[in-house]
C-alpha cells in the first residue's frame, strides 16, 4: 500500500479536508500517484497524519465524486484510471511545464527481455529439465529454519557450507587446486569479472582480451579505467607471442581456456603453459573464466587452466547461471591465498554479501548428489539438443554458413558466406522470433568477421529444427 507524503499545515486557516483533498490532487496531477495506483485508507491515513478520521472520509469522498479516486469493493481505493477531463487537456507553459513533458516522454516501463526464451538465445540452459522438485524441497527447508543470525549479515566470503561444497565439486570435477578458504561467492560470473577488475587494475592498467572476445567481460574489466589490450586468438588459443609484443604494462589477461568464447576452441596445454609463464615472468595475473566447462561433446571435460599454475597467479572464476539457472545469481571465484583478503575486504565494500537462503540451499544440492546427477543427465539431454541443430543446419543452410566449432558448450559458432551481414541476419531472425548474436559483436577491433553464435541449450529438438529451416530462408532471402 501507498504511503502519502502530504503536506498538512494546521497553522493556517484552510479547514485539513480542504488540505487533504488538495495535496492528494497536486499528487495525480504532478504524476506522483498514477493511474489504478491504490491509496491507504482512510483509517491508515488518519492515523498517519495524526487527524481524525472526518476530515479524511470528506476529503476521500469529495476526490471520488471528483473522479480522481475511485473505490473498489473489497479491495480498497485507487487513483481513477479516467482521469478528469481537466486531466487530459495539455497543460499551458507554466514553471513546470518543463517536468511535466519529461513526464510525458518518459516510456512506459517494461520488464527488460533480451530475447526471450526462444531458439538461439545464448547462454540459456534447459530451464525445462531443472529438477523443481529437489531444488523447492531444499530451498522450503531453509527457509522454515533460518536462524536469526542466518538473517542478519552473513560473511563477505560466502557461506561456508557452499564453499567447502564448491571447493570439493572444483577439486574433483575441474582439477582446480583450493580450499574453501580461497573461494569467494559472488552474483554471477560478471560481479566475479568486476570484482577481480576492482582489485587486480588500477585506473591506466592494461588488460589483455580475447579477440573475439566476450563484450561483457570487457565492459566488466574496464569500467574500473583499465584499458583493454584485444589480443588475437588462434586454433590453440590466446596468441601469448602477440601477447609479449603488448609490451610490460598488461597487467591481467582475460581468457576462456576450456571453450574459448566465442569460437568454441580450446587452449592447448602448450600454450597453456606459455601463459603462465608470460603472467609468472611479467609479475601479471591471469582471470581464468570456466563459464560453460562441464559440457563437452567430443572428448572428457577438460582441466582448468588454474590446476596448472605452479605459481599462483590464476584467478578462476565459475557460476551457476549455465549449469542451473541464471536467476539463481551465484557464482564465485578462487583467488590465490597471497590476495584472499583483498578479494575479501572489495567484495564487502562492493556488495556486503550474496543472499543467504539460496546459498545454503545450494550447499545441500551439491552436496547431497543432485547436482552430480544433473550434470550427468543434462550432458545427454545437451548433445541431443546440440545434434537436431547441426542436422538442421546441414539440412536447410549448408551452402550459406560453415559451423566453425561445436566441441563443447550450450552454443554452435558459424561462419556466414561472403556477402552476408551477420548483424542483417541477426535483425531478420528477431523480427522471426529467433534471437542469434552477431559474431562481429564480440570483436574489439575493426577486423570482424561475419558469423552467428547459435544457442540451443533452453530449446527441444523439434523447435531447433524449426528454427533453423527459418535460418535458411532469412540466409536465402539475403544472398
């Protein structure tokens, strides 16, 4: 319910229900109460004012009778949603004409939706086979049994039953070397990316990316004032020879070892090495980010580049968002024991804390198996899914694209035939429903080339081949 702010003078002589009446006008009128937007009572309002109720009943049933307000039975008033027709003239140039028209310009406000939930969304699991049941099971329990100190502040750090679960499920499963004390708990990859921009750059640091690359771990990397260093990528990688030419002042490199985003390579173990000796020699840290690892198609998950550093200059950074679900908004890093506590003191100065309730949660759900099962079963369900779209793009876009990569992940990179302008083609398939990506969108640089990133883990079989016969008639259409 609304609380009113009104303006009540009884040092004056206007009679309150007169005041009352006014303020709650200039309020609809100045647009601070909107259309179908409820009202306190008038009980609740009496007593917030400190009057008696009389004078609110007269002022409440002058507004209705004025069609300002309107009453509906059993659930209350509102402001009427057919304003006056005083209401809806344009007003006169006066002192606040100039607020009234941002007012009037201002779009309505819609939920944000980058697509939907549709075909070739990126970076969406199978919302579909989420296990609810064991996941509402988990989350109702705690919920029932919060403590009051699980209530109030938590750690900075993360709760510590989920990361110890973490640091176990990294250890086994992504030949991360840590303990829980390493781990930290986040909102996502990208708050992981923000935090580690915030403590490893300085404003005028250098960074080295991806070319391509992902955009949102640039926009996170730089917003602190570092400048990005957009560093080629080849079949096995990162390019650590064009990386030495960069010069002494990069302080960080950004890479996507185990599936490289966007081509879906991945970084061969020599070069695995070369990075870390170029971060070890140059006294330079390396963000490891394993967004999408735990899928691959053509060979076992591979291990993470931060099991390889014998120096400890890795900091890896995981989430939940692409294994689970996006709006569960966990994610965490492991940071060397050397910068735990700088890791620590940023992360509270920057967010206080992650929710308790879905953390403890979590805790369990790794740590009572479910999560293992998932994996094991989405893997399946993921190379089924990953299978109908290559068979429907050979089938309705064979001579107009070429797939580039498709070894592993929730997404297919290709490559569009000369001619063809991915950001053309992109447009094309929204106002179809689809929603692609641009591959010229994850270039830093002027150099681009024209493909599509195609996702298809949150689509069934039968809707990706559907989706790709509309590809090829968008590709056709252009060519």
């Amino acid at each position: 319910m609304t609380t009113l702010h009104l303006p009540i003078d009884r040092s004056i002589d206007l009679p309150l229900h007169r005041q009352i009446h006014d303020a709650i006008r200039h309020a609809i009128l100045d647009g601070r109460l909107r259309p179908g937007q409820r009202v306190p009572s008038t009980r609740a309002l009496a007593v917030e004012l400190g009057v008696s109720r009389l004078p609110v009943l007269t002022a409440y049933g002058q507004l209705l009778h004025e069609g300002y307000l309107e009453g509906r039975a059993g659930s209350g008033t509102f402001v009427g949603a057919a304003l006056p027709d005083d209401l809806l003239r344009p007003p006169a140039p006066a002192s606040g004409s100039v607020a009234a028209a941002r007012r009037a310009a201002r779009p309505p406000l819609r939920a944000r939706d980058d697509g939907g939930l549709g075909p070739f969304r990126m970076s969406l699991p199978a919302l579909d086979e989420f296990p609810h049941a064991a996941w509402a099971r988990l989350v109702a329990r705690h919920a029932h049994a919060l403590t009051h100190a699980q209530m109030a502040y938590g750690d900075p750090a993360g709760e510590v039953p989920l990361r110890m679960a973490i640091a176990d499920h990294l250890r086994t499963a992504r030949a991360v070397r840590c303990e829980a004390e390493q781990v930290l708990v986040v909102s996502g990859s990208q708050a992981a990316l923000r935090l580690a921009g915030a403590v490893l750059l300085a404003r005028g640091d250098r960074v080295a990316v991806e070319e391509p690359g992902y955009p949102l771990a640039r926009a996170a990397l730089s917003a602190g004032g570092a400048e990005l260093v957009p560093v080629p990528v080849d079949e096995e990688g990162m390019s650590v020879a064009s990386l030495r030419r960069r010069g002494a002042r990069v302080r960080a490199a950004y890479v996507t070892p185990s599936h490289q985003y966007p081509l879906g390579t991945s970084m061969t173990a020599a070069r695995r090495f070369e990075l870390l000796e170029w971060a070890f020699r140059h006294d330079a840290w390396v963000l490891e980010d394993d967004y999408d690892s735990e899928y691959r198609y053509v060979s076992r998950p591979l291990g993470a580049l931060q099991g390889m550093d014998a120096h400890e200059r890795v900091v890896y950074v995981g989430t939940f968002s692409k294994v689970l679900f996006p709006a569960l908004r966990v994610g965490y890093l492991v940071v060397p024991p050397s910068l735990r506590q700088r890791f620590v003191d940023a992360r509270e100065a920057l967010d206080l804390m992650s929710p308790t309730l879905y953390q403890l949660a979590l805790a369990d759900f790794l740590r009572d198996g479910h999560f293992a099962r998932h994996l094991r079963r989405m893997r399946g369900v993921y190379l089924k899914r990953r299978d109908a779209l290559l068979a429907g793009l050979a089938r309705h876009c064979g001579d107009r694209l070429t797939v580039h990569n498709a070894d592993a992940g929730l997404h297919v990179a290709v490559l569009l035939a000369a001619g063809l302008d991915d950001a053309d083609v992109v447009r094309r398939l929204a106002a179809r429903g689809l929603t692609a990506t641009a591959l010229s969108s994850c270039h830093a640089g002027t150099t681009r080339r024209s493909g599509l990133l195609l996702g298809f883990g949150g689509s069934t079989e039968r809707r990706l081949l559907e989706a790709t016969r509309v590809l090829g008639e968008v590709l056709r259409a252009r060519s």
